[in-house]
C-alpha cells in the first residue's frame, strides 16, 4: 500500500513495509516551484559568480585548476541584526547589490538540485561593489 501526498514544490510518497510495522517515508522536489529562501537575522544567501574559462593568455582552464571566485550577488537578506539593547539593526547589504567577500565565506549549498549558493554572515562580506 502506498499513499502520495501534494504540497506546492514538495511530494511525499509514504510506503507501508513489512505488513503493518511501519511506514517508510520520501520527500522529493517536484520542481514546479523554485525554492524561497529567508535568512534569519544577519545572514545573506550570495549567488558566486561563474569562474573564468580561459586565461588572459587563451589557456582553456580545467575545473580543477578554476578559483573559486569572491564576487556574487545578493539573492536574499535576513531582517538585521539584534544589538545589545534589543533593536533591529538593518544589514548595510540589500538584494541585488553585487557583494566582494572572503575566501572562506559561508556554507555552500544546493538550490533546485543544480543551483549552488553561499548561506553567510554580513560580517563575511567585504565591500559592495558600484557598478
């Protein structure tokens, strides 16, 4: 016996093993809807931008020899940091803006399955970039 179960981007198939034990239990991503992220407080979630292919020389890179980049840009802002005496402080960082940060910058993660971006702190973040 099995039983499917709709929600938005998300489906849940549940299936009964070993008679009436116990139910096993998938979630997958349906791929109807892109996931939203929110951080919380200071956190920003930064797209990095694509590594170069070539160098200046014309020299095709491999992905092992590619750096990984420390521009991006700004796909989603917390709502601000919490200061001592209990206020908001909003982050100096909106979405959009196209952000330099360090090396080490945040955890990198899968959106949709292929899209990978960078969960991090304001504090990570070095400078945005005017164009």
């Amino acid at each position: 016996m099995a039983s499917t179960v709709e929600s938005g981007s998300i489906l849940r198939l549940s299936v009964r093993v070993g008679g009436s034990s116990g139910w096993l239990t998938h979630w997958y991503s349906t791929g109807k809807a892109p996931m939203q992220i929110k951080p919380l407080g200071d956190r920003v979630v930064v797209e990095r931008e694509q590594a170069k292919e070539t160098t200046a020389g014309g020299i095709v890179l491999p992905d092992t020899a590619k750096d990984k980049p420390q521009k991006g840009k700004v796909l989603a802002v917390g709502d601000g940091r919490t200061t001592k005496d209990g206020k908001k402080r909003e982050l100096q960082v909106k979405v959009g803006d196209h952000v330099l940060f360090t090396s080490y910058a945040g955890d990198e993660f899968k959106m949709n399955g292929d899209k990978k971006v960078l969960l991090m702190r304001e504090d990570d973040i070095l400078a945005v970039i005017e164009a």
